[in-house]
C-alpha cells in the first residue's frame, strides 16, 4: 500500500511540477535550468504534503498532480486537454473543486472575449470533452446499477448532513464557533446557506479578476486565493485540505521574488502547524518535527543558528546569508515572528501541561485560531497582490 | 561564490542526523536489549561485580573501556527514562518507546566523534587538490550506509569506534606515531575487535618509530642494540600500556582479569554465524551443503565421495538434510572435513603476516593502510565466528586509499557493492527493505562517480584487463536483482508454506553471492599490493620522480 502511494507520486505528482517548473522558466522567470530544479525540489519537498501522503497515508498526490497536469496544459493552451485532466482529478477526488472557479472563469473567458469573436469552437470543445470525461467515468457504475447509482455516489462524495465542521479545522466557522455558537443560533440549512454565501464572496475576488482578466501570471495567484477562500469558508473540511490551497501556493515559488518566498514558506509552516493535532493523534509528531525542521533547513530558513554557530567557533559555511529569511514589510514581519513565537509557546504548553479539566481542548483550540488567523492573513494578502498584479499589467499596457 | 568551497561536514551532519532521527521507530535488533541491559549493568552494579553479572544472557562482553562509556552514558538516563524499564536487570528487558528514543540519541551523539575525526582529516591535507579529495573520502566515510544499517537501525556504536580508528590514522599520516599508537590502545579497550588490524599497527609502529631505518641491518648483537630507538620504544611501551592499565587496571585488582578474558574470548561459539558472513567458509559451507545433496541425490557418488574425504554415514545425511539447517549455527560438516579454531587462526595468522613483511621493510604510510586493510580482510575471510558487520572494518581504512590511484577503484566497488548488500539480511523487515536498498544504491552512485573525479591516474602503464572490468561490472549489477528477488520472495513466504522452508537459502544465496565479491576483491587488492610497488611509494619521492 505505501509502495503505491510512492509510485502514485512519482509517476504523476513530480513529472507535472517538473512540467510546470520547466514552463515557468521557460515563458515567465527565466530561471536558469539549475534554479529550475532547486524550485522543482522546494516544491516537492513540501512536508505537509509528505507527511499526510506517506504517514497519514492518503493519495492526495495523486488528485494534485492530476490538477498540475490541467495547469500544465492550460497554460500551454491546449484548453481541451486540461479540462480533460481536471475533470480526471475531480473525479478522482472531489476536493479538486476548490479549483474549479478558476479553471471555469477562465476558459469561459477565454471562449467569450473579445465579445466581437467570440470563440465558439472552443467553447464547444472544451464542453464536449469535460462532458465526455464525465460520461467516460460514470459509465462503468451506470452500466451496473443504472442511473441511480450516480445520485448515489454524488450523497457519498458531498455529505452536506454532517454538520459546517467535523474536527477542529482551522478555518473561519471553527474559529469563530469560539465566540458564537452557530449550532446553536441557527439550523443546518440555514448554516449551508450561510457558508455557501460567505465562500461565495471569498472566491469572488480572484474569481471576477481572472474572469475580466485571463491572464497565465495571475493564474497560481488565485488558485491559491480561491482555493484558500473554499478552505476557510466552505462547508465540512478537513485539516487535510489545507494541502489544496497549498499546492499552488508552493507553486508561487517560482515567482523568484524574495519576498514571496519567505511568505510561502511561512504559511507552509503554518499548514503543517494547523496539522499538529491530527499528526500527533497518528503519532507522527517525530516526522513532524523532523521534517519540518528539515525543509525549513533546506529552505535556508533556519540560517540564522549560523551566525550564532560562527561565533562559537564551528566551522560552518562561510556564505554569506543567501535568503532573506522575512520580508521586508515591517507588518509582515511582526506577525510572522509573532506567529511563529506563539506555535512555539503553543507546543511547549501541549508538551508540559495538561489542559484545564474545564476546557479540554484548549491547546488544539488555540492551535486552530492561531493558524485560522495566520491563513486569513494570507488569504488577504493574496488577494492584494492579484489586484496590484491585475492593475499594474494596464499600466504597463 | 561557487569557485570557493569550505569542504565542511557541518551540511552532512545536520541533514543525515535528521534522516536518522526519522529512523527511530524502526527495526532494532537483540544488541538494542544487549547495550540496554550493559547500561542497566554499569548503572546498579559495583564495578567488581560488572563482569561476573549473569541474570541476562547478554553479559558484559567488550572491554572495559566499554563497559566505562556505558557506565557514562548512564549517567545521563533521564528519570522517566529509567522508570520505562532502561535501567533494570532482568533477563529481557522490558521497555517502551523512551528507552529507543534516549539509546538511539546517544548513538547519533557519539557518531559526532567520527565527524569531527574526519573534519580533523580534511583540515590537515596539504593543498586544495588534497582536500577535495580527502573530503570526499571523509563524506563517503560518514554517509556509509553500513552506518546507517548497523548503528541506526541495527543498532550498535561502531560509529565513534571508527572515529577513534580515523583519528589513529590521521596521526599516523601526520607521523605522530606516539598518538597514533595512543589512540589505537584506547580502540582496542573499546572493542576488541580492531585486534583484527592490531598486527599492521605494531609492525608499522615498530618499524617506523622505533627501528632506525637508515642503519645497516644488523648481523651483530651490538648492531642489533643499535638498530633500535630505545627512547621511542620505551615512549611508545608506556604510552600503550599505560592505556592498557587504565582500562584492565580495576579490574586486575579485583582479580579479575582471567574472567575478563574469558568473556572477551569465547571459543565455544561455532565458526560461522547464524547467518554466513561472506567469507571462505560460507563457500565452504555451500560446497557441502551442494555435496550432501549429490550424495543423496545421485547413486553412486556416496562411495566416491567418502574415498576422497571422509567415511560418509549415509543414515546421518539423511537426517541432516534439510535446508533449514543451519539456522542454528551448527558448523558440523558432512562431507568435507571440519574445521577447528586453530585451523582458522593458522589460515588468518599466515595472511596477515604476508602482508606485514612488505610493510616492516618499507614502512609508509600508503603501505601501513594497505596492510591494515589486509589484515582485516584476512581475518574476516578466514576467521573463526565472523560478523558480517566486521566488513566496515575492511571498508573504512580501505577508503583512505582510494583517491592514491585509479586501479584501486573497481575493486573497492566490488568491495563496498558486495560487502554493504551482505549487510541486508541483517535488517530483514519488508519495511526498511526500501531504505536499505535505495541508500546503498545511492550511496553508490554517488561515491563510485566522485571517487572517479578526484582519483590519481597512476604513471605507471594502467594494466587494465578487459574481461575483469565487464566482469566485475556484470557481478555489480547483478546485486540489484538478487535483493530485489530476495525480497520478493521474502514477501510471498508469508503466504507460501513452501518458500518458507527455503529461509535459509534465501540467506546462502547473500552470502555466497556476497562472498564472490568479497574474495575476488581481496584478490585484486592482494595482487597490487605485493606485485605493484609505486603504489605503495612514499607521495614526495613520487613527486620528485616527475
């Protein structure tokens, strides 16, 4: 079982972020072939996505990957292909929603404008293939149980009756269940009506961006803002989904801008941090550990124990310090410091003390409004950079 | 910026410590409960009474200098620790997750000492051209996966034993010659296994510091007195001994030293493991095993047979045949003569001494790691009661070789290949199969092209013989399907009643294979060492030779 997980990822997760690296350097930051591959492996190397795969043990590469390959051809535009692929990543996986905003505004406006020829062929092509995948698919449990068998898969893949959240998730409704009962004040129906409100306006912004604009550099940006914005306002998620918003948001490594780096890998840490309560509930909290400071050493983020390390006299990489380890915003910067100092506290306080009889999951609670705030942050801050991207391109036009 | 490098292990360390950080909670063998039940010894009992404990059947069997180390390190065991059942003497040790995890640390910190030995090997090479080379000897020293195997999963401390040894050469190439002895005294209190390249040292510190080499050979009694540096005997004799005094030193007051011994040397065990190491005796042992089978197989063969070796009892190799057998680490032959300890320590004593004459008349350094290679390779192809593990023994001096001159570099390969895939059987979960596996393949590939780069290509005319090369290339590769089918079939016995039966030939099947690699390595090796001198030429006189 875990040998299928690898090969599941190495035959589709690596090739499509090498696909996707490649393009990059190729039409957008002209990386050098080297750098491609340092990107490439900053990518893969994502913990979280390591951790759940191979030691929670789910096929989350497989759904990524299958997406990447959408992304990948999308941005090679050969349109049909990827709404093949995506569909196929639907369909292994119903989570690929998250993206499913982005990938629709754009090939509809991609079809559509410029009103004066519109392109219908497209527009047709890629509607029959997406139609012809999905037919493909079902076709085999239609064959066998006729057409109520689709009905039932579609209540096993979305089981609206369980409630806005499960677990503890990190995400808007659980986070603020805190202060305000929601169960309480109002019923299920009236909960999925709110929530599919409140995620509506948060996929709004990229999703209207991309639509007047379909642009290929602005297209990771709000997959990772739309995604996030399912993450933190949709309905029954999982802490695993964290993983979705984060696929492109590592993807946004390949912007080779310093500051977007350090955010990627600060909200990375904080995706894995939102993870801690189920890892150590799978007792993985020494692979969490390790791994987490693994990347994190790979990333150069931890190259500050080295100036300290020179002064004791070890010898150590004379290099100059190659990264910024935080951005040069102030504001940023204090709160990813501050961020990071309470996840320490937090894990000092999980590992010494019990928690108060009265609130039994105080520190997964606090784990949870830590890390719903610090995605909250990002979220904004995505959003912010798409508009400045989106209004910056007229100016340069 | 990437024209200057640093040649630091500083990387290496922190990286591969977190690998080995994440093999905590893997496969551990017997030795984990061996080195626990020694903590719980050093830590309740009173030094006289170390060696005379027996409530488990892992005594106390490595030499004092050991026994002090566990005694150390268990004054660090923490109380939740101890309470877990770390520290207890009982006859299996009973304990939980805390106990592998403070063990396992204390393994990872002791390696330190081979980073920091190998750091100090770096540091002192002469020129730029040297320390790359020596850094990549350090590196592939440190990343061996034998470490990996047997320290981290397997579970032993061989790491800082090794770094002890690095340290001895190092000052041995430096010609500190009384460090150098210094430092190998306190190895062999440690583990008395490195008694394996003890001969090498002495005759290369004997001949080295304390004969004079530029006085005329001597035929006279005066002559003799003469020939020796009485001074650096006597420095080099106390420095040794008193080693030696502090370690056995409580221990003879006590009056304990013949018990001791007794437990350092136990002649009762048979003359092969339970599983073969890859030596001559289990080709041996395989040639019987095959002869039994044409016996019983094939009439008319028994009385052929029996003339040639010995009076075969037909009923007796009935009942001994089964493949299984064997796994108890029975050494009783059938259709070959048996073998006595003597036997094999005569064998082993002859090697080495072959070795040690080049080097008692030309004592340099290149000659003095050749003969220790030697030395270690003799006593684990011909030794009595042989531990795969000992293979690092070989591998480790040998690679400080290396980077002297190309031709040494496909039979290391052949070396390292067959000698780290020997290892496998000693992890023989399904789970570290990949692990294993793929670090050595690595490992391999990554060292075999380094070590390619840096190497000198000899100025004498490179005798390369074809056939040998594809050979020894084709015997590589052919590892790759052994491990893999191995391991299959490993997986399928769980569900075949048959294959299980076949255990034990799954193991013949390493170690013979192993074993080919293992003997035609030694050939190689012996054959440049006695037949190609420059090899072995002091590095200056080569260089004013251009």
């Amino acid at each position: 079982m875990r040998i299928t997980a690898l090969l599941s990822e190495l035959f589709i997760y690596i090739p499509a972020v090498l696909m996707y690296t490649r393009w990059m350097g190729r039409y957008y930051n002209k990386a050098s072939p080297i750098d491609q591959t340092i990107i490439a492996a900053a990518i893969l190397y994502q913990p979280s996505l390591i951790i759940i795969d191979h030691g929670h043990f789910q096929y989350n590469s497989v759904m990524l990957g299958l997406s990447l390959f959408a992304i990948v051809n999308l941005l090679e535009n050969n349109y049909a292909l990827c709404s093949v692929f995506f569909v196929l990543a639907l369909g292994f996986k119903q989570m690929a929603l998250y993206y499913a905003p982005i990938f629709f505004f754009y090939l509809l406006s991609v079809c559509i404008f410029p009103f004066s020829k519109m392109n219908l062929l497209r527009l047709v092509s890629i509607g029959v293939s997406v139609l012809f995948t999905f037919v493909l698919m079902f076709l085999p449990f239609v064959y066998k149980g006729g057409f109520g068998q689709i009905i039932q898969i579609l209540i096993r893949v979305f089981p609206f009756d369980r409630g806005i959240f499960e677990d503890k998730v990190a995400n808007f409704w659980c986070a603020s269940n805190v202060i305000v009962k929601y169960r309480k004040i109002f019923t299920q129906d009236q909960l999925k009506k709110l929530s599919l409100l409140l995620t509506l306006a948060g996929i709004a912004p990229s999703s209207i961006t991309i639509f007047i604009k379909p642009s290929k550099k602005l297209f990771t940006w709000c997959l990772a803002s739309c995604s996030l914005a399912f993450y933190l306002f949709s309905f029954q998620v999982h802490e695993k989904s964290i993983l979705l918003p984060l696929m492109p948001i590592t993807l946004l490594l390949n912007e080779v801008d310093p500051d977007v780096i350090s955010m990627v890998c600060w909200i990375a840490n904080i995706a894995l941090f939102s993870m801690w309560p189920l890892l150590k509930r799978d007792q993985l909290s020494l692979q969490y550990f390790v791994l987490g400071i693994l990347s994190n050493w790979l990333m150069g983020n931890l190259s500050w124990i080295r100036m300290y390390l020179r002064m004791a006299k070890i010898p150590v990489l004379a290099r100059e310090l190659a990264t910024p380890v935080l951005p040069h915003n102030l504001f940023w910067r204090f709160v990813i410091i501050s961020s990071y100092t309470l996840a320490t506290l937090l894990h000092i306080l999980d590992y010494f003390f019990e928690p108060p009889k009265q609130l039994p999951h105080l520190w997964v609670i606090s784990n949870v409004v830590l890390s719903f705030g610090c995605f909250m942050l990002f979220w904004c801050w995505t959003n912010y950079k798409i508009i400045q991207k989106a209004t910056s391109k007229v100016k340069a036009n | 910026m990437s024209t200057q490098y640093n040649f630091s292990l500083w990387n290496i360390w922190v990286a591969s410590t977190l690998l080995k950080i994440l093999l905590f909670p893997a496969y551990y063998s017997t030795d984990f409960d061996v080195h626990r039940n020694w903590l719980s010894i050093t830590k309740l009992l009173p030094l006289n009474r170390w060696y005379l404990e027996n409530t488990s059947e892992w005594t106390l069997d490595y030499p004092p200098f050991f026994a002090y180390f566990e005694w150390f390190l268990s004054l660090f065991v923490p109380a939740s620790v101890s309470q877990d059942g770390c520290i207890s003497l009982l006859a299996k040790g009973e304990f939980g997750m805390p106990t592998v995890i403070f063990q396992r640390s204390t393994v990872i910190v002791s390696e330190i000492v081979l980073f920091i030995s190998l750091q100090y090997f770096v540091s002192k090479s002469s020129n730029l051209k040297e320390k790359k080379r020596n850094f990549v000897v350090a590196s592939s020293i440190v990343l061996s996966p034998g470490f990996f195997m047997v320290d981290h999963i397997h579970f032993q401390y061989n790491g800082f034993l090794m770094g002890i040894l690095v340290f001895s050469i190092v000052n041995a190439k430096l010609g500190n010659y009384l460090q150098c002895g210094f430092w190998f005294a306190v190895l062999l209190c440690f583990k008395h296994i490195f008694l394996y390249i003890a001969p090498s040292y002495f005759v290369y510190l004997l001949s080295a510091y304390c004969l004079d080499s530029r006085a005329r050979f001597p035929t006279t009694i005066s002559d003799t007195f003469n020939y020796v540096k009485w001074k650096n005997l006597f420095r080099l004799a106390s420095v040794v001994l008193g080693v030696f005094a502090v370690a056995f030193g409580p221990f003879i007051y006590y009056g304990q030293l013949y018990i001791v011994l007794q437990r350092l040397f136990p002649f009762s065990r048979g003359l092969t493991h339970a599983y073969w190491a890859p030596n001559i005796w289990a080709i041996y042992s395989l040639i019987d095993r095959v002869l039994i089978q044409v016996a019983l197989r094939v009439p008319g063969t028994a009385p052929i047979l029996s003339l040639i070796f010995k009076q075969l009892d037909l009923e007796r190799l009935k009942t001994a045949n089964t493949l299984t057998r064997g796994l108890v680490g029975d050494v009783e032959f059938f259709v070959l003569p048996n073998i006595q300890p003597n036997h094999t320590f005569l064998l082993t004593l002859f090697y080495q001494s072959l070795s040690l004459v080049p080097l008692f008349l030309n004592p340099t350094f290149e000659r003095f790691i050749g003969s220790m290679t030697l030395c270690a390779w003799a006593s684990f192809l011909f030794g009595w009661h042989v531990h795969e593990k000992a293979i690092m023994l070989i591998i480790i001096p040998f690679t400080f070789l290396i980077p002297r001159d190309r031709k040494l570099l496909p039979l290391y390969e052949t070396l390292t290949a067959s000698g780290y895939v020997s290892l496998f059987p000693l992890l023989f979960g399904s789970a570290e199969w990949l692990f294993k596996a793929l670090l050595t393949f690595v490992w391999f590939v990554i060292f075999s092209n380094s070590f390619n780069e840096v190497c000198d290509f000899s100025s004498t005319t490179s005798r390369r013989v074809f056939i040998l090369d594809r050979l020894n290339f084709f015997y590589i590769v052919g590892l790759i399907p052994l491990s893999c089918v191995i391991q299959l079939l490993d997986i399928q016995s769980r569900n075949f009643e048959v294959l299980q039966r076949f255990e034990f030939l799954r193991l013949m099947a390493y170690s013979t294979y192993c074993a080919i690699g293992v003997i035609s390595s030694w050939n190689m090796f012996s054959w440049l060492y006695f037949l190609d001198d420059t090899l072995w030429e002091r590095r200056e006189a080569k260089q004013k030779a251009h």
